[in-house]
C-alpha cells in the first residue's frame, strides 16, 4: 500500500458519499433478509444483485481473491468471513461488511446484527463497540492526530469496559483504492500519530472481542478469529474530515430502520447524543 495521502475533492467526496449510502442499502436489505435459518449464501448473492442493478460493482469480490460480495463473520469470527451455505442459528450474531465500486471510488460501511435470542453479555459487547466507533469519529477533526481516534475506542472499549480491541487489523484511508493510507488504529495514544487534515477520507471500523484482543487466521486464508474464540463485534462508517469537524460519509439509519422491521433480530440501545455529530463541538 502506497504511503501516500490521496486527500479528496468535494465532487470526490460527495462520489463517495453516493457509494457509502448504497453500501448501507445493501446492508439494509441483508439485515432484512437475517433470520434463524437464513443463509447468507443467499444473502450474498441477493447483496450483489442489488449492488449491480444501481449500475456499481461490489467492491470486495475479486479484491485479492477476496470470493463474495459481503464478508460474512459470525460469532468469534472478527472480520472477513465467507458468506456460507449453513444457516443461521437462533442467538447468532453477524458482522457483515460491504463495499462498492462506482465512478472510480469505493465505498465500505460494516455492522452487527443480533439475531434472535442473543446473551445480554453479547449484545453489550455490540453496543460498546458501535458506541466506540462514534467517539473515535468525533476525534476526526482537523488539528487532531490519529492516536486520537485510536485511544477513544482503545479507553472505552478496554479501560472502561474491559473487552479486547484488536490490533491486527485497521481501519484505512479510502477513495480509488479500497485500502489506502493513512492505516486508522483502534488503539492509540493521544496526540500521537498523523497530523488529521481536512478532506482526508477514512474508514473507521473497532474490531472488539468480548475476551483476548488477540486473534488467529482460519486456514481459508481469509476469516480471523478470536484467539480464544469468544465473540467480537464490529462496526465500520467512512468519514471525511471537514473543517467543522467529522462528516459520516456511510449512513446507518438505513441498517437500523431495517433492524427496528425485522422481529427476528435482537435491537441494541446506544444512547443517541452520540449520534449528533453533526452539531459538533469544536473545542
Ligand atoms: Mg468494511
Ligand atoms: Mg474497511
């Protein structure tokens, strides 16, 4: 991967903003479609029709061999799953991460999803790992450095609720490649790391397990694991730096008013002054 910084145009970010929503419709319709018994096989395939009816591409198929249109991780699973022919079971939970290629830009956009009955601990872990990623994103502002981001969701996932963030895998910059740089831990220290500049364009994503932060990867060559084989939790948006500070790019209202439709997922309570990150505050 290139070191080098690709900061965007605002008809570039708005090319972007146009593939995140799309990617977080397709995450709706997947969402839709999760129930005990559902394969994601199907899914999959679902996914990649409606990805190609709006005249994109799916932006992870084919991506270093990468074979499906959505990583499908379930349970210890943290990232990078295959979509599967054996079904969904009743307390199962599903990270599933999208992207798309459209007008020479990606998109890419993640979340988990609860389906049935699953163990309060589990969805708590869920609901710390989405609360972690919006105080990582309201770190994305101009002045600050990277480290911010990453000690945001490192000291409320680890410090104040005692699970593992994952550091083998990152978040990264995004635009005409899928992964550019600058590489977005989620662990870090304040004030440390790359100066954040306006128009710089990433993808914010904690991978969070519910015990060790350490993980495995399968001899597929592609799904990590926990290394202990708990589970883990992982939500990802695409966000641009603006002089007012972060703008989110990809947009979960989608995903969540699918969930809020659908009786056979469990839904999760994140407090919502988190989510008024278009109000800002500068200081
Ligand atoms: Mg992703
Ligand atoms: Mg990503």
């Amino acid at each position: 991967m290139s070191r080098v910084i690709y900061y965007k145009t605002p008809s570039e970010i708005e090319i972007i903003r146009e593939n995140c929503h799309l990617v977080c419709k397709t995450l709706a319709l997947a969402a839709s479609r999760l129930k005990p018994g559902a394969k994601s096989s199907e899914i999959d395939k679902e996914a990649e029709d409606f990805i190609r009816s709006h005249d994109a591409k799916p932006g992870f198929k084919g991506y270093n061999g990468f074979p499906a249109t959505l990583c499908v991780s379930l349970n210890e699973q943290v990232v990078h799953g295959f979509p599967k022919e054996e079904p969904f079971k009743d307390g199962d939970i599903v990270s599933i991460d999208c992207g798309v290629y459209k007008n020479d830009f990606f998109g890419d956009a993640a979340y988990t999803f609860a389906i049935g009955e699953v163990d309060p601990e589990v969805i708590k872990l869920m609901e710390v790992t989405l609360t972690s990623l919006y105080l990582g994103i309201a770190q994305a502002k101009p002045g600050n450095r990277m480290g911010d981001i990453g000690h945001a969701v490192q000291d409320y996932c680890e410090r104040q609720n005692g699970y593992g963030v994952v550091r083998a895998l990152v978040g990264h910059g995004i635009g005409r490649n899928l992964h550019e740089a600058p590489e977005v831990p989620n662990h870090g220290r304040r004030g440390k790391g790359i100066l954040l500049k306006k128009d710089l364009v990433i993808a914010i994503e904690p991978m969070v397990n519910l015990g060790t932060r350490n993980v495995r990867q399968l001899s597929d060559g592609w799904t990590i694991v926990s290394k202990d084989r708990k589970p883990s939790a992982h939500f990802e948006h695409t966000v641009v730096v603006t002089a007012d500070g972060p703008d989110i790019l990809s947009d979960h209202s989608y995903v969540e008013e699918a969930i809020k439709n659908n009786d056979n997922l469990t839904q999760m309570s994140v407090e919502k002054p988190i989510f008024a990150l278009r109000n800002f505050d500068h200081g």
